[in-house]
C-alpha cells in the first residue's frame, strides 16, 4: 500500500509538472546504477546511446568482477533445463536462434576504452529486419524452439519462437 502511495505521489508530481527526475543518479551512486541496469535489462530504458558517465564504474565493475558471467551461467542453466524437456522432432527442423553477437567474445577492454558506450544504431530497424529473417526459417519448415538473445529487439516482433531468453548487455541498445 506505501508502494502505490509513492507512485500516485510521483504521477501526480509529473502530471502537474513539477520536476522530477529519477535519472541521471549522481555520481558514483550504485543503487541508482544497479537500477538502471535492471531498467535496461526489463526493457524499460530504451533509446540510451552510452552507458551514463555516472555508472561507467559500475559497468566496469559489473562486467570484469564476475557478476556478468554468474548472471549469464543463471540464462544458461534457464536454456538448458528448457530445452532438456523438449522432445526433438524426427525430421531434423527443430531449430534455435543464438541471436547474442559480440556478446559470445569479451570486448571488455574495447568498452572499457570506449567509456562503454557504442555509436547510435542506424539503418532498419532491428525489430523488423530480425523478425523478417526468422520468418525465412520457418517458411523454410524450421520451427524456432528457443531464442537467445541480449538485446530486446533480438526477442521480439514475429516467429519469436516457442521460448525466449535474454542475456545481460548493459553495453549497448539496439532499438
């Protein structure tokens, strides 16, 4: 019940145009960090070109210090418990899109270099393009029985699949 009185409080302040901001945290504030990672991670922050100057630190931290590969081994060990209670079809066309790109290989040290940030992504959408391309799987007579991906647009839009999971980047969005 204090949860949702916060929250009436905080859309009333922003309806009647007060200035409140949750972001950017100040500098070197973790929890503010932790939680912008988990908006990231929930798909609730979109459009973020850089990781913010504040949480750089934290990235950094959360990438070299272990975290970032106890948190992929738990998506790992999610994917396999899913897929050991999949009865494999006879025909060969059971198949699983690993849409995870450059987060299979450690580009620590180039986002380290690069403050973790990319440049904006450009072109079509990621969305449609990704979703035009598992379309061509399934007219193919595949059927999508897992995708992995760590970035939402890797997860949405058609022939998803039976099942999605999403790995951790806090790098970079592709919108």
């Amino acid at each position: 019940m204090a949860a949702l009185a916060v929250l009436l409080l905080v859309v009333a302040a922003v309806e009647g145009g007060a200035a409140w901001s949750f972001w950017p945290p100040a500098a070197g504030d973790e929890p503010y960090c932790l939680s912008w990672r988990v908006m990231v991670e929930a798909n609730n922050a979109k459009n973020w070109p850089t990781v913010p100057p504040p949480c750089v630190g934290y990235v950094w931290r959360y990438m070299a210090w272990g975290q970032y590969a106890r948190d992929v081994a738990g998506v790992a060990d999610q994917i396999a418990a899913y897929a050991a209670q999949l009865a494999a079809g006879d025909d060969g066309l059971d198949a699983w899109v690993f849409d995870v790109d450059d987060t299979c290989l450690s580009n620590l040290f180039y986002y380290q270099a690069k403050q973790f940030g990319s440049a904006e992504y450009r072109g079509m959408s990621a969305v449609v393009f990704k979703s035009a391309m598992r379309m061509q799987l399934m007219e193919e007579g595949y059927r999508i029985r897992g995708n992995v991906g760590d970035q939402w647009s890797d997860l949405q839009g058609d022939f998803v699949g039976d099942r999605v999971f999403k790995v951790p980047n806090p790098m970079y969005f592709v919108p």
